[in-house]
C-alpha cells in the first residue's frame, strides 16, 4: 500500500475581499474562478467586479495542469502577463490577477510536504475605501454648486 499522496491545489488570497485566506482544493480535478457561487474559488459579487462570473479555469492534464481564461471581460494575468491559456508545473508559485485592480490569488500546486515549506504569502495593501457619507456629500455639494450656477448665471 503506497503513501503517496495526491497532490493539492493551493490558493493563497492577496488581494480582494477574501484577502488572507487560504483554500487547499483537490489536484485531480477542475478549480473554477470566478463571482458565481459554484466556483471552487468564488469572488465577492458586490466587490470584486473586476473578476467575472466564470472567469477562469484550472484544468488538470496529463502530468500537469492548465489554467484557461474562460472569456472573462477583464482578462487573466499570470504574474503581470495577460494569458489566455498557461500550462502550470508542481512546485511553482504563481500570481494570478483577475482583471487589473481584482482580487489577486498566489496559486501553488504541489504535494504536502512542498505545501508545508511555502514561505508565507505576502498580502497586499488592502483598498482604502471612500467612506459612504464623504461621497455622498460631495455628489450633494455638486449638485447644489450646478443648480446655483444654473440658478444664478
């Protein structure tokens, strides 16, 4: 009886609204990115726009695996390269960006043992967002300076 173990998939969110978490997915079948909540590794549907759906898929092939962009309207970069189709070996880490300014994933493929000795994902700064009340008060200012402009010109 062998030991052998099968090897994982390991995602690493860096970037996001998942930013920090970690998911370890099956090697010996597909992994779909995207919004849509039947993806293995699913995105906000409210905040991270810059993913699609679908967006894409990794695909395991013989002896290696093959992340394809499904049609995405933003596209897939592997670290920093738009790609519409990468064949991915075991034992190498990737940056994975789904459309510029999207959420960001560290993709890893490889047994336990190499899973165990990945050195720790370096997370990106989280957006600092406009608070609700400041953009709501400068679209009131706006439209108040427009109507008196309208009103007095």
């Amino acid at each position: 009886m062998s030991d052998a173990r099968p090897p994982l998939v390991i995602v690493d969110h860096l970037a996001g609204s998942r930013r920090g978490q970690r998911q370890e997915l099956s090697a010996t079948t597909r992994a779909r990115f995207g919004r849509h909540p039947d993806c293995e590794v699913s995105f906000d549907a409210h905040r991270d726009i810059d993913a699609s759906s679908r967006h894409a898929e990794l695909r395991p092939a013989e002896r290696a695996w093959v992340l394809v962009d499904l049609g995405s309207s933003n596209g897939t970069f592997v670290d920093g390269q738009r790609v519409t189709e990468l064949a991915v070996a075991a034992g190498v880490a990737h940056t994975i960006e789904f459309g510029p300014g999207g959420p960001r994933v560290r993709l890893f493929i490889g047994e336990p043992d190499a899973v165990a000795t990945l050195p720790a994902p370096t997370l990106a700064e989280p957006r600092r967002r406009v608070p609700t009340w400041v953009a709501i008060a400068a679209a009131v200012a706006l439209v108040v300076a427009v109507a008196a402009w309208l009103l007095f010109a």
